[in-house]
C-alpha cells in the first residue's frame, strides 16, 4: 500500500482536490489515501458521506454520480437517491390525469400510491378558494385538479388512471321494468 500513498504524495495539489470531488470512483482504500494526503496538506477536505451502502458498508458520497454503490452494485436506498438527487436539475413532468371530479382526486392519489408513484397535484385545493365554488365539476377560473408524474413513471400511472375520466355508463334496461 506504500505504493498507492507515494503516488498520491506526489501529485500536485490540484490534481489531489481533483480526485476529491470524484471520491466514490475510488475504492473505499483509495478514498481514505486521498483524504489523508488532504488532510496531510493542509487542504480542504471534501464534505461528509451522506451515508453508507447497506451490503458492503462503503461510504456514500453527496457528490456521488451513480444510483448504486460503485464498490458492491448494490443500489441505493429512496432516501440516498432522494439526497443525490437534490443536486440534479429539477426532473420533467408530464400530466397524466386532469379532473374536475373531486371524488377522484383521492382515488387516484391511492392508486399511485399503492403502486409507489411519485405524484404532484395541482390546482386541487384551489377548486373553492375564489368564491365561485365548482360549477359542472370544477371552478371554472382555476381549472381542473392536474396530476403531474415523472416521465418515467408516465406510461404506468396513465395505465392505473385510464378511464377514471369516462362518463359513466348507462345502466342497461331491466326487461321485468314495465315503465
């Protein structure tokens, strides 16, 4: 292991910051040279891990690029994914449902839910909040409530949500109703 700690001693002070801000690329015995070098310097060192994976216990990086554990594969629990993904642009969203029907808003947000799909609703409680209250289904000045999904998930909540928005059928005619 002396080798791998006299390569790190002799790169230059950027080329060390460098591979501070890429720890989770390294091994875990890696990562620990480098930030011993840092340390040994007098340079900055990178911020904490944000947690650790939960088959081989390596330290997880908040500037980690991967959604699994670059030691093991395993992949990485909501909670770290969700961390990760605060430092990534905002993900796009693609409309999946809009009713005025506020009977429906809770039965689909169940539906999603049941099937752990991310959601976002908008214009639902906006639907009373101008005075005119609802009229034929929603308020006419904000619209209907929208359900909003990740791209990803777009093509399975549309599957869960299809036909929430059909007319009800007619009730076929009862043949003993003399009416």
């Amino acid at each position: 292991m002396a080798d791998v700690q006299a390569i790190w001693t002799a790169k230059s002070d950027d080329e060390l910051l460098d591979a501070a801000q890429e720890l989770s690329e390294f091994t875990e015995e890696g990562e620990r040279i480098i930030r011993a070098e840092l340390h040994r310097r007098g340079l900055p060192q990178p911020d904490p891990p944000i947690g650790e994976c939960s088959c081989c216990g390596r330290s997880i990086a908040r500037n980690n690029l991967h959604d699994q554990c670059s030691q093991c594969g395993e992949a990485f629990p909501p909670e770290i994914l969700r961390e990760l993904g605060s430092q990534t642009p905002e993900a796009a969203l693609v409309s999946v449902l809009r009713t005025g029907d506020a009977g429906l808003i809770p039965f689909a947000k169940s539906l999603l839910e049941g099937e752990g799909i991310e959601y976002l609703v908008s214009g639902e409680n906006l639907q009373d909040l101008l005075g005119a209250g609802r009229l034929g289904g929603y308020n006419y000045v904000t619209g209907p409530a929208e359900f909003w999904v990740h791209t990803d998930d777009a093509e399975r909540a549309r599957a869960l949500l299809d036909g929430l928005n059909a007319l009800p059928r007619e009730p076929a005619a009862d043949p003993n109703d003399d009416a």
